[in-house]
C-alpha cells in the first residue's frame, strides 16, 4: 500500500504541492498534522488522502481549528 495526499484549490481543482509518499495511512496522517499550516500558506485550500489511486476519504479543508 502507499498513500499519498492530493491539494486542491478552493474548487476542487488539483494543484502542486509535496510528493511525499507513504506506507500507512498513519503515516501520512502524522506528516500532514505537522505540516497542514505551511500548505494553507502555499495556497492549497483543501487536501485528500489517496491510497493505491484511489480516494480514502473525503476531502480535508485546510482551516484553523
């Protein structure tokens, strides 16, 4: 298994942003926690968890708690 997160825009719409790839969903979960704020500021408003190429949730809005 490998995970990886997609960014998007506000519209849904991919954008460019770290190709980190992972081997658990955990993982990946982990490096986002820390690292959600600096991708708000590159202008991802919203990102998603992909395993295998396929979707493992739905997405993740990049807003202060």
């Amino acid at each position: 298994m490998a995970y990886h997160w997609r960014y998007q825009d506000e519209n849904g719409v991919d954008v460019a942003g770290p190709q980190e790839e992972f081997t658990s969903k955990a993982d990946a979960e982990g490096w986002f926690a820390g690292q959600w704020l600096g991708l708000r500021e590159l202008g991802v408003k919203r990102v998603v968890l992909v395993e295998d190429g396929a979707e493992v949730g739905p997405p993740v809005p990049l807003e202060e708690a």
